[in-house]
C-alpha cells in the first residue's frame, strides 16, 4: 500500500512538473507573440510604393474631379465626367504594365465600339423606320456574337479580354440607344473625350511617376525564388546529418520551415505569369534594349520548380521513419 501511494504521489509531482513547463513554454510563446505584433503590423502597414501609389491615385482621382468642379469645364462636359472618374478608378493599377494594358484596351474598345456605331448610324440614316430597327439588329445579333466568340480564343482573353468587354458595351448602348434618342451620338462623342482624359491621366501617372515596373518585380521574385531554394537544400542536408530526428522532435509537416519555404516557390507560377504579362507591356528598359527576357523569366521559374519536386523527394527522404544507421551517416559526412 505503501508502495503504491508512493507511485501514486510521485506521478501527480512529475505530471504537474510537465504541466508547468508546458504553460511555461505556452505563454513564453504568445508572450514573445504579443511582442513582436506592433512590429509585424508597421511592418506590414508601411511600404513606401504602395504609399506613393497611393498617393498618385488621390491625386488622379482629383484631377478628374476638377471636370466636376470648375465651371467651365462642367459646362462643356456635364455629367459625363463621371466617366473619367471611373476610367481612372479602374485603370490606374499598382504596377505600370497594367495600367498600360488595362487604359489602352479600354481605350481603344471605345474608340472600336463609338466608330462602329457611328458607321452603323450613317448608313442607316435615309432608311425607315422599319428597316432601320432591322439593320441595327442584325447589327447587334453579328457584331456580339462574333466579338464573343473572339473572345473565347484563349490568346485574346488572356490580353485584350478587358478592351473586349468595353467594345461590346459602348457599341451595343450607343446603336441601340441612338434608335430613340437623336442626341447619343453626342452624348457618346462627349464620352469618349471624358475616358480618354482618365486614360491619358492613368497613364502618365503610371508611366513618368515612379513608375513601378513588372519586370523588375519579376526579376526580384526570381532571384528570391533562386535563394529559397538554396535555403531549402541546405536545410534538408543540415536536418540529414543532425543527431536529432525531426520525427523525434515532433514537428508537423505543415509547421515545417523547409515545407514553407519550397511551397512558396512551387506557389509562385501564376504571380510570374501575371507579372511577366503586364512586363511585356511595359517600355524596354535600358538593360534589355534590345532583347525582351520575360519568357525567359518564365522558362527559368518553371526549371526552379521543377527542381523543387527534387527537393520535395529530398526533404521526405530526411524525415522517413527508416533511416540508415548514425554510423553510416557520421561516415557520409565525413
């Protein structure tokens, strides 16, 4: 009986020991957490580009509102200018490639679209009324159907998707609207003048200030991509010829350090892809004058990734339950 209270007292004085460090080890954590949070959030919160793009957006925005604003130019423009507005409200995009893909390929839908419609508009202006509703139709039917099927073609989606999109709806609002209304044509002149103004405010925003370029961009996530990898070798043979067996330590895959850093490079194709398309608009820059790299760029993230699967193999092979014995290993070291 003895004997038993003694095992008895002896497991409660070890189980609370093991609860105190846990709790200990607990809120050390959260503590340090705690700590480091003001830090992360300014960290996070401050970045002098997206400070200075942030800035050229309110000052586009309110160069765009001065349409509104002083008279005379309310007078000449009116309501449209909430077209400007908007042009610029959607247009302006963080880097300059794609602001300079997404106002040219507005632009030049609406340009498209309000030329069309003035086609369509001076053919059928002697014709009845009849004929003219029929004509314009007809006109609607093929030119939707034609731009839709275009824009199916996974080239044209991929690159001029938006420019699309805009055509088929200043064309359709304009042809139809200018069957009841005598004035749209007009109207549409005086809104094309509008989003031209936002386009050539987006642009000279995006491309003469500060301009943040996707190809430099790009390249730094390359050179990251070339450094995580480095990173993650050198962790897997470090963890290899370590006395301590991950396994024994308990950590989860997901918790893994070498897990996040390859993840994050075999995460990365879609951001290159974007970044390498809005780069193929951007102006050559003065190192690649001659030869545009950006498929490069492509070609060479898809080679890094597939050595990551190289990695993966590695990394699993480090923390299988069979393992070669520590001698062997001491040796191979060596």
């Amino acid at each position: 009986m003895a004997a038993s209270a003694d095992r008895e007292a002896s497991g409660k004085v070890v189980e609370k020991i093991c609860c105190n460090a846990h709790e200990e080890r607990f809120s050390g954590k959260y503590v340090e957490k705690i700590k480091r949070l003001p830090e992360k959030i300014c960290g996070m919160m401050w970045n002098p580009r997206r400070f200075i793009h942030a800035l050229k957006v309110g000052s586009s925005l309110t160069l765009v509102s001065l349409l509104y604003l002083v008279e005379p130019l309310s007078k000449g423009i009116g309501q449209n200018a909430i077209w400007a507005v908007m042009t610029v409200f959607v247009g302006l995009r963080f880097n300059a490639g794609a602001t300079l893909r997404k106002g040219l390929n507005r632009g030049s839908g609406t340009l498209l679209a309000v030329s069309l419609a003035f086609l369509i508009e001076y053919v059928t202006t002697n014709s009845g009324q009849v004929l003219r509703a029929v004509f314009i139709g007809g006109a609607v039917f093929l030119i939707g159907a034609t731009a839709t099927y275009i824009r199916s073609f996974p080239y044209i989606k991929k690159n001029y998707n938006y420019g699309v999109v805009s055509f088929l709806w200043m064309f359709n609002w304009i042809t139809v609207s200018s069957y009841r209304d005598q004035n749209v044509l007009k109207i549409a002149y005086k809104r094309l003048s509008t989003i031209a103004i936002g386009c050539v405010i987006c642009l000279f925003m995006a491309l003469w200030i500060s301009p943040n370029r996707s190809g430099e961009d790009l390249h730094n996530s390359t050179v990251s991509k070339l450094e995580r990898l480095e990173r993650s070798i050198e962790a897997c043979v470090n963890e290899y010829f370590s006395e301590v067996k991950p396994a024994e330590e308990g950590n989860e895959p997901m918790e893994d350090r070498i897990y996040k850093i390859y993840k994050a490079v075999l995460d990365s194709k879609t951001r290159d892809e974007t970044l390498a398309l809005h780069a193929s608009w951007e102006r050559r820059h003065k190192r690649h004058r001659c030869i545009s790299p950006w498929k490069q760029y492509i070609k060479l993230g898809a080679v890094l990734r597939h050595f990551v699967y190289t990695v993966v193999a590695l990394h699993g092979c480090s923390r299988t339950e069979k393992q070669v014995s520590f001698n062997m290993i001491t040796i191979v070291h060596q």
